[in-house]
C-alpha cells in the first residue's frame, strides 16, 4: 500500500523501543534522531520512519501527498495526561490572594477554589461547557497537543457530574484531539455535605459511579486524597468501588500534605499518581513495583508557589515512570500549552529538555495506558505529529512563550497548517508537494 503523506526532509526526533513500558531511570530522555527524515503515513497510521530518500520515493505513489519539512523539527503530538477540561468560570481573583501569601486550603475554606467552580459549572447548560471545552481543545491543538485526559469533579452532584462527563464525550466526538475522559466526583466534599462526608462518599459508591459506568462516560476515575479532601478510606473505597466497575484508576496525591496517596495508588495498582510533591520514599518504591506513573504537575507547583517540589530525582533513581502535564484548570494551572510546561518541568523540577519532551509524550501515552499507540514516531502508531519552528528539542523548553507549532497532524490529516487550524476543511488534492 502506498502513503497517503509523506513527511520529508524534517529533523525527526522521537522514542524508540518503549511502546510496551515506559522510559524509567537512566533511560528517561532517550531519543533517536533522524536529522533528514522522512515519515510516510497510510491509513491514519505511521506507515514508515527513514532517513533514505529512495526508501521513502519508493513507499509513495503518485497520490502521496507530500509535506516539505525543510529541517523543521519532527515530533509526536504532545500527551497531555492530566486536565480538568470542561468547567464554567475563572478565577483570577485567587491569583492575587495567592500572591498575597493565602494558602490554597484557607481559599478553599472560604468557599473558593474548587467549590467556587463547581457553583458555576452546576449553573452552565451542557452547550456552554461544550462551545468552552472545543475553544480551549482547539488551542491546546494548535499548541501541538493532540491527546487530553480531561476530568470531571466540577459538579459533584450525579446529574452535573454526568453532565460534564456527556461534553467531554461530545467534545471527542466533534474535536479532532482525543479526549480520554475520568470521572471525578471525589473532587471535593461539596458544601451541602460539609456535615455528612460519609453520605457524600455513599452517594459517590452507590449511585455516581453505577450510572457513569453503566453510561460508559469514563475510562479513569480520579480521587483528590488530601486533607480538607478525602481521607485514605474514602479514597480507598471510592476507588476499589470503582475498579468493581472496570475503571482504571488515578489518585490526585500528596499535593499539599503527606497523606500517603502515593502509597495507595500503588496498594491498588493505580495508573497513576497525580502532583506527588509530599510523596515519601517508601511511597515512590510501591510505585515503581507497582508501575504506577508519576504525573508530575511543575506548573500547578510554580503558581502555587510550593516551596516544595515533587521529589524527582528519588523518582528516577527508585525507577518510577515519569510524565507531566498541565493540570489545565480555571485556579491553579490555567496552562494548556504543554511547550511552555515543559519549560515549567525543566527550570522549576530540574528535568532536562530530553527528559521533558519524553515525559510529554511516550510516558504520557502510559499514563492513560496507550503507549502501545501514542507517544512516539513508530511504525504502527497513530499519526499524531507536530512540526515545529524549532532546530533542536533543547529550544522548546528554551524559547518560552513563543508556539513554536507550524503544522500538526492528527490520525494522518494535517490539521494545523501555518500555524492555523484547518480541520473541518475541505482537504487539499492529495499529489504533489506543499512547502511549508
């Protein structure tokens, strides 16, 4: 079968070999590098990687359509495996309280934080979270990300949690990013239970998570274990309540406190642990027996102002799988470029640019449990690319502030052209070449 597109003359940078497992240790920030590269596509699926231009005239055929990279950099779509996509309402007055030294949990205990969140996102019609979430997904993609997970918890109520988990589920429908969705009900103990924490979890076991899974709304389900949150045995039994119901599992974890999430999530063979920034020791080594990914969130910690940061070099040192991402949401991490973050997880958690890009990616892809099909350029993978007006990985994390995203393409259709959007077009006669 010939290609439908070619992808010629680009720096093609990418993971090799960790499909199966994640990159761990000494080989967190392992790349090959094609700096002529050639990626042929066919059938919305990475057909072939080669730096021979015989090899790659002779996959294409006369109905190739073909990309001029002229030495722009070649990467996967970025994986960003931690967001609380859908919600109504910013808020940037926290921003100021935060700068005037208010901790996190005194917001909170005032009613703002998550709770002021959820107010408004009970309030929204499921159209207006919609038209909010294809807005901020339409960014994201034109920023390179082309997979999300996204959450909820901005409802804590059963119909608005269901109504939140319905526009992420229209939302991957209608977008072209992939939206891997979680439910997460055990976001905060909303003020109407603020007397009954265990009727509030009953609620969450016995009626929230039948009617999510019976809808198939959710893949994941996340709980924010934390003081002022979910203790270790509500959190325990939301989620072992919901491994009964085939959901994989997530743990927002040791944020604020050492509650000892971490250890839960390897004592039920979590997915991943979230944030981690007071995770013990002895923690990190269940997870790294457990294989439990380590989502590290350096944007949410560097506005937050934590003097603490997530204890990384224990994590590679003991082998726990690393990835990071945004913790796109309205109060703590409005962020949805994952180039800017991976600036954030190199100056703020001293991760290396390599590190950075492959904790953006191939880990990533592990931490929603599709390393077999995302997170790298291999034969086989889904499509998913970005090209980049950058000469080295180095200069993504190093040029802040800047989208360096010339073209994306996603399942094998360009979707980004020029720094545009153009998904939804009409598409281009698929021979001869276009320069970009």
């Amino acid at each position: 079968m010939k290609a439908k597109l070619l992808i010629a003359n680009g720096r093609v940078v990418t993971t090799q070999g960790y499909s199966e497992n994640p990159q761990v240790g000494a080989q967190l920030g392992e790349v090959v590098e094609l700096s002529a590269g050639f990626v042929l596509i066919a059938e919305g699926r990475i057909a072939a990687v080669t730096g021979n231009l015989a090899e790659a005239r002779a996959l294409a055929g006369p109905d190739t359509h073909e990309i001029d990279a002229a030495g722009r950099l070649v990467v996967p779509g970025y994986v960003d495996c931690h967001t609380h996509l859908s919600f109504a309402g910013w808020r940037e007055k926290e921003f100021g309280l935060r700068l005037a030294g208010t901790p996190y949990l005194e917001i909170l205990a005032a009613g703002g934080g998550i709770i002021s969140t959820v107010r408004q996102t009970r309030a929204a019609s499921q159209a207006k979270l919609l038209e909010s979430s294809l807005a901020t997904l339409d960014a994201m993609l034109l920023h390179g990300t082309t997979t999300v997970e996204a959450k909820s918890g901005y409802g804590l109520t059963t119909d608005a949690e269901l109504k939140q988990l319905r526009v992420l589920k229209e939302a991957a429908r209608l977008h072209p990013v992939d939206v891997v969705p979680t439910f997460m009900g055990a976001h905060a103990l909303p003020p109407e239970y603020s007397d009954d924490r265990a009727a509030y979890v009953k609620l969450v076991i016995d009626e929230m998570l039948p009617r999510v899974a019976d809808a198939g709304l959710a893949e994941f389900c996340d709980v924010f274990c934390e003081n002022k949150a979910f203790t270790l045995d509500e959190s325990r039994a939301i989620l072992c309540a919901a491994q009964r119901h085939g959901l994989g599992l997530r743990v927002h974890a040791d944020e604020i406190t050492p509650l000892g999430g971490a250890g839960l999530a390897a004592e039920l063979a979590a997915v991943s642990a979230e944030h981690l920034i007071h995770a013990s020791r002895p923690d990190l080594e269940r997870m790294a027996k457990a294989g439990t990914v380590a989502v590290l969130l350096p944007a949410t910690a560097f506005l937050l102002r934590s003097e603490k940061k997530a204890p990384v070099g224990d994590m590679i040192e003991l082998g726990v799988p690393i990835a990071v991402a945004t913790d796109f949401n309205p109060g703590t991490s409005p962020l949805l470029n994952m180039q800017l973050l991976q600036t954030f997880a190199c100056v703020h958690y001293g991760l290396t640019a390599h590190q950075a890009f492959a904790a953006s990616t191939i880990n990533a892809a592990h931490a929603l449990r599709r390393g077999a099909t995302l997170g790298s350029i291999e034969v086989g993978k889904q499509a998913d690319l970005a090209i980049l007006d950058a000469p080295s990985l180095e200069f993504v994390p190093y040029h802040l502030g800047v989208n360096l995203v010339h073209t994306v393409v996603k399942s094998g259709q360009i979707v980004v052209k020029k720094g545009a959007l153009c998904y939804g077009e009409e598409q281009e006669a698929q021979t001869g070449s276009l320069s970009l």
